[in-house]
C-alpha cells in the first residue's frame, strides 16, 4: 500500500493540470508522507521518482511487472472516464436552459 499511496502522490504532481480542473475548489495536494521510507527521494521530477518507485518496487516483490506502465494506465483511465463524466454533465446541464454548473466536483458526503 505503500507504494501505491507514493505513485498516487507523485501521478498527482505530475498530472495535476489535466486532474485539477475535474475537483475544483476541493483540490488538495496529497502529502508525501513514504519516498523516504521507501528509499526513494522527495524531491524532483515526478517523473523520475516514479520511475525510482518502479525499480524498487520490482526488486521488493521479485516481480516483472511494469509497475510504471501500470500508473500510466491507470491515470490515463481516470482522466479518459473525468472526461466523459464532464461532457455528459455539461451536455445535461445545457439542456436545462443554457445553465452551466460552477464545478463538476461531487458533493462531500
């Protein structure tokens, strides 16, 4: 889990422009709280740190897997669905007399 926590934080810093805009005002950034337990460095490119996450995630586990493939993925899917999410909202909205919502962030429970 720990792992995973770090690539959400660094997929974050590295997408944040096209996830930002889909949670508005609610937009935090995730605290980096594992790279150093981890072995991993806190600071530069996001980028790079993953790919130092997925080095030392293969030698962890003793797996081949893409672990850096699998992040993209990942991210690419959440923004493809936002996306569509957004375009039905809005194509919704529209037909409701031409209002257009302030956010497309979901209500807090």
């Amino acid at each position: 889990m720990q792992s995973f926590y770090t690539a959400a934080v660094l997929l974050q810093q590295e997408y944040a422009d096209r996830l930002r805009p889909f949670v508005g005002e609610r937009w935090r950034w995730l605290p980096d709280l594992l790279s150093k337990e981890l072995g991993l460095p806190t600071q530069g490119a996001p980028r790079e740190r993953l790919r130092l996450l997925d080095r030392e995630l293969r030698h962890r586990t003793q797996a081949a897997v893409n672990w850096m493939g699998t992040y993209e993925q990942v991210v690419q899917k959440l923004i493809l669905i936002s996306t569509a999410f957004v375009e039905n909202i809005r194509g919704a909205v529209s037909r409701q007399r031409g209002v257009e919502p302030e956010s497309f962030a979901l209500p807090v429970a």
